[in-house]
C-alpha cells in the first residue's frame, strides 16, 4: 500500500489550544519534534469531543512530559512508564500521554512488540488505522501543519476504516486491531475497507492470543455504540463471533420442520439490542438484551401439534449467565447479578399479556424484579420485533396496561423491594421458637398471603395471620 503524504495546515479553532500551545513551547525550549496523533486528531476533523490526547516526540516523550508537567505546577501529576518509553501528565480533567516515536516488530506468539527508537513516519507507520496516524506538529514554527501519510482524511470523508501498511501483517502483529477495526466502524458508523475487511477473515485465528479482558474492553464499546448490532454483524461476518462467543453464534439460522420454521434468534437478538440502545444507555441492560434469549438453542424442540417450542429458554438462558461472564472476563459481581435476573424475568411480562393480568402475579413480578422493574418493562418493549404493525402496537398497549396495573399496586401495597412485615426474630420471639425452618416457614407464608392479597402489607394483618397460620400447625 503506498503513502499518500498529505501536508496541510489544520484550519480548525479547537487547535488554538493552550495547552497543546504550552506543549510545542515547551518541546522548542527542549529541542524536540513533538506532535498530537491519533484520537484526538481524528475527532477533530469528526468534529467530537475527545478526551484523549496523545503527543508523539521524535526523541525522549518522558523528557517532555517532566517538563510540561513542571510548567503545570501545582496540581500537575506525572507519571512515567520507564519500560515502554511513555509518560502520563494529569492535572484535574487535563491529561496527557506522552510517547517517544518508535518503530515496532513483533514475534508471532505475542501481541508485545519489541520497540525501537524511530522517526515519526516509524510512528505513524505503526499506527492501526490511518484515521488514527494523522500527526499535527506543536512546533512554533510549524504549528498546527497536519501530515497524513496515509489519507486519513480522505478515509474519514470516505467513512473507511483502513490499515496504514498491509493488513495482514497489521493483523497478525496485533490481532487485538481486528477487533479495535469493528469497534471504530461501529462507533462512527463507518465501513470496513475492503482488504481490512478480508484481512480480519483471514487472521481470525489469531485472535486466540489475545486476553478475554482485552476482548471485552472492545465488546464493550461495541455495546455502547449507538447501533451495537453493526458491530455483531461485522463479528459474524468475519468469522470472529464462533471463536469469542460461541453461545451467540449458535443463535444462527432457520430449521423447517413439515414447512413450519421459526425466526432466525440471533437476528432477532440484534434487533432487540438496537431497540433497547434506542431507549437506554446502561451497558448491562444492553447485555441483558444480547443474552435474552441466549438459552433457546439449548430448549429448542418440535411438537406436532405446536411446531418448535422454547420452553423454559428464559430460566435456561439465566443459568448459562455466569459462566459465560465468567468465560468472557466480564464482572462477576451484582452487574452479573442483575442480567441473570433480567434474562430469568424477561418472559414475565408476556405471560401477564397473555393470561389475565391478576394483583397476586402483578405483585409477585413488582416483588421479584424490585428496583429493575422499569429496566425489565423496557427490555419487554424492545423484544416487540414483529413485522405485524398492528400486533406490535397491540402488544405495547398490552405493557402500558401491565405498567398502570404497577403503578396503582405499588401505590397501594409497597410491594417493591419489600420486606415482611414481621420479621424472622419476633416470630420466635412470639412463638417462643429457636431457629429453625419452621420460623423460614411461616416468613414464606406472610410473605405468599401479602403477595396474593389475602392480607395487606402491613403490621398488624400480618402479626395475625402468623397467629392464625401457628394456631393451625399447633405452634401455640
């Protein structure tokens, strides 16, 4: 691939910069090149907001980042990174990375490169994608002149990610690229170059020596990009969504049975995602909605008389939620906790639809999903993916209904997130009992009769039904 050096003067207001200003002062009084690269040049011509600045100095970016940090004075903190040659300055929400330019090569079993010093084109021809090499020069004397040895510009007006140097060895060297290229075209809404398209084909099995962690830093911008499945999509296309998550993958494809068929669930997965990303930013939500139905290739079946069935997918699909946040080093903690519990509840605003909608399952569902009730309800709304207009709009009245229904009960019954009236140690306190599964017992009863409606969530109702419900077992 051929460069195309472009040099130009960069005629944008956001480059008179103070700080960047400070900065080439600061390297002219050092005798250095420096330049910022990368992000923060790119988001400039995108015209967005970037917090990341990174300057590249063609000799030590340690040297420079002492002194800036200096000049910063009070405040400024500085931190150096001795063995990868680098430097970080922060002083409140400024911060800055700084990186002496260097040339990279790399043994096939690593993505850590073996780094030297080099000139800037040695830096730029290093870079992962060339909307991501454009330099612009600090230096006084040729401050704010761009040079874009690769015509990034023209791949930001043509919305094309490309490698600056042959993708396959930008590929291989760092697999980790082919997953920053799906990422960058799904947060901009760019398209895949051709060749870096089948470049990532055909390196795909290198992505085996990449970290999960790594993986998922990247699966997680991708799921706060304003269309995720785009990125899901380029995944599948390319071969990489087998190898990073097989469970997705098998959500694939159509089977007919006697002319019966069902939906393809992983396009219906995707479509769910994107209707969520519409109404919510939560990144776990929008997990929860990728997994939501993660469980029907395990609970898929054909009945006669009904055609394929997916009994249980949802209780299924939660089972299979810690080991793949496990598998895929995502957190284990309550954000685990809270998709298992909206993939286990996600079909039970349906069966509400569906069935007459009782107080007693109302309650139980406001009990259940507690303070997530309106995440679970908005889930419910993105997973309407019918072609059917008027079906769809049936069933968005039908969750108005269900919601209302919430309202009113939870105003009445303070059922969310409730705990019973009478607590485990009166009840042996009361009834003179040691700790038992009795006192378990008898908590799960008050619980189920306020649930029901047999007796409202309150102190007193409560206390006399527990006597009523010892009476009755003899405990007194």
């Amino acid at each position: 691939m051929c460069s195309i050096w472009r040099v130009m003067i960069v005629n944008n207001p956001k480059i008179e910069n103070p700080t960047l200003r400070m900065v080439g002062e600061t390297a002219d009084q050092l005798g250095l090149e420096c330049y910022v690269i990368g992000g923060w040049v790119r988001d400039l011509f995108l015209h967005r907001e970037s917090e990341d600045i990174d300057i590249v100095v063609v000799g030590s970016g340690i040297a420079l980042a002492e002194a800036v940090a200096k000049r910063l004075g009070k405040g400024a903190h500085l931190s150096v990174f001795k063995t990868y040659g680098t430097a970080q300055v922060k002083r409140g929400a400024l911060e800055l990375e700084f990186v002496g330019a260097r040339r990279e090569s790399y043994q096939h079993d690593s993505r850590n490169p073996i780094v030297e010093d080099g000139t800037l084109q040695d830096d730029q021809d290093r870079r992962d994608f060339t909307i991501n090499a454009m330099a612009i020069c600090l230096n006084a004397n040729r401050y704010g002149e761009l040079l874009d040895p690769f015509d990034g510009i023209g791949d930001l007006e043509r919305c094309i990610i490309r490698t600056p140097l042959n993708p396959d060895i930008t590929f291989s060297d760092d697999p980790l690229r082919m997953m920053r290229a799906i990422r960058f075209a799904t947060q901009l809404g760019f398209f895949l170059d051709g060749e870096t398209f089948d470049a990532i084909a055909r390196n795909r099995e290198r992505i085996d020596i990449i970290t999960r962690e790594r993986i998922a830093e990247e699966l997680n911008k991708i799921m706060l990009s304003r269309r995720p499945s785009e990125g899901w999509l380029l995944l599948d296309k390319t071969g990489l969504l087998p190898l990073i998550f097989p469970e997705l993958a098998a959500l694939k494809g159509i089977e007919v049975k006697d002319g019966r068929g069902h939906k393809d669930v992983f396009l219906h997965t995707l479509k769910v995602l994107d209707n969520l990303a519409d109404s919510s930013d939560k990144l776990w939500l929008r997990w929860a909605a990728l997994l939501h139905d993660i469980g029907k290739p395990r609970s898929k079946a054909w009945d006669p008389q009904a055609g394929w069935t997916f009994r249980n997918h949802n209780y299924i699909g939660a089972k299979m939620v810690p080991k793949i946040f496990a598998k895929m080093k995502l957190p284990l903690n309550e954000k685990m906790e809270y998709v298992k519990k909206m993939v286990d509840l996600h079909m039970r605003p349906i069966n509400l639809i569906e069935d007459t909608v009782t107080d007693s399952a109302v309650r139980r569902l406001l009990f259940e999903a507690g303070d997530d009730i309106d995440d679970l309800m908005l889930l419910c709304d993105a997973d309407i993916t019918s072609r059917n207009e008027e079906k769809k709009a049936r069933f968005h009245r039908n969750y108005q209904l269900v919601r209302q229904k919430m309202v009113e009960l939870e105003e009445r019954d303070r059922i969310r997130n409730f705990q019973p009236p009478v607590k485990g140690d009166e009840i042996m306190e009361i009834l003179h009992l040691e700790p038992c599964s009795t006192v378990g017992e008898l908590k799960a009863a008050i619980k189920d009769a306020i649930l029901d409606g047999i007796i409202p969530n309150e102190y007193e109702p409560a206390k006399a039904y527990l006597l009523k419900l010892a009476h009755e077992k003899g405990l007194c």
